[in-house]
C-alpha cells in the first residue's frame, strides 16, 4: 500500500524514516563496575581522516549522560543473531546485558561478543539536533569479523541481510 501525506507529524516522519535501513550498534562501556549502554539505530561512518563515526541520541535518554563521560566507548555493530540483544539494550527497564556476553578493555569500553565490528571510541563532539544529539565519536582501534553477518533496522524490524547474487 502507497502512503502519500504532506503532514510532518510524528507519526508519519517515523514512517518515512524506517524506508531507509540502518545498522544497529551497541553503544556502552563498563562505569564503576557496571554494565552500562544501549542500542542505536543510527550509526553512521563519517570520517576516515581523522577516524570518525556518529550515532543520533534522543535528548530524553537517561542512559546517554552516564556514558558521555566514559573515557572510552565500546561500538558493537550488532549482527543477524543480535534480535535479543538489540532489544534488551533498547529497553528502559530491566538487565540490558541479560543473557550477553561482554568484553571490557582496561579503559572501559564494552563489547558485544558476536558482533560483526567493535570500534574502541572516545567523544570527540556532541552536536544539538531537534530533539536527539548528533555524537562524534573517534575510532581508536577496532576488530572486525567480515564472516559474521550484521544486523539491519528497517520498518521498525530488526532483520538480517539477504544475499541478492
């Protein structure tokens, strides 16, 4: 079914918005002892000189404070078997890592085992954006692991990507 609409609303930009898929990283680190993160769907790759990335942030979030002053960040792009774990670090409630196996560096960034990428980060710059904050991470080291599969966010769903060739 074709939607056409001219109204901004919520409702219908979140509708737009899910058209286009996005990867879903895991963003924490361990702080005074404790797991602490959560999910984005809006990891983008900005720069390559100096290594950069970026992730959106609602203003809201209760989570995004403690972190922001983490000296380093661990990013886990999520891979197709993540489902579980995209969803409890998406959550306002409860354990976030229940049930995840995680790897902390002696600076504090957390990972997500399985995942296709981790990328160690700091914060380089936080912009204001509406109602989210734009966060400019740089890239200190990474692993990545081609053979695992990521995850995508498209339509409200996560799913997996499918082989077209």
């Amino acid at each position: 079914m074709t939607t056409s609409s001219t109204a901004l609303d919520p409702r219908t930009l979140r509708q737009a918005y899910g058209q286009f898929p996005s990867g879903v990283v895991a963003v924490a680190a361990e702080i005074d002892g404790e797991r602490t993160g959560l999910a984005a769907s809006t990891f983008v790759p900005v720069s390559l000189d100096p290594p950069l990335v970026s992730f959106c942030i609602q203003n809201t979030s209760a989570t995004w404070p403690k972190l922001a002053s983490a000296p380093r960040l661990g990013i886990s792009a999520l891979g197709a078997d993540h489902t579980g774990a995209a969803r409890s670090l998406g959550s306002r409630t409860g354990d976030r890592f229940a049930g995840l196996t995680t790897h902390t560096t002696a600076a504090g960034a957390l990972f997500v085992e399985g995942a296709p990428a981790w990328l160690e980060t700091s914060v380089h710059d936080t912009l204001e954006a509406g109602d989210h904050a734009i966060v400019l991470l740089r890239v200190h080291r990474l692993i990545i692991r081609p053979e695992v599969s990521p995850m995508v966010f498209h339509g409200s769903s996560f799913r997996g990507l499918a082989a077209v060739c």
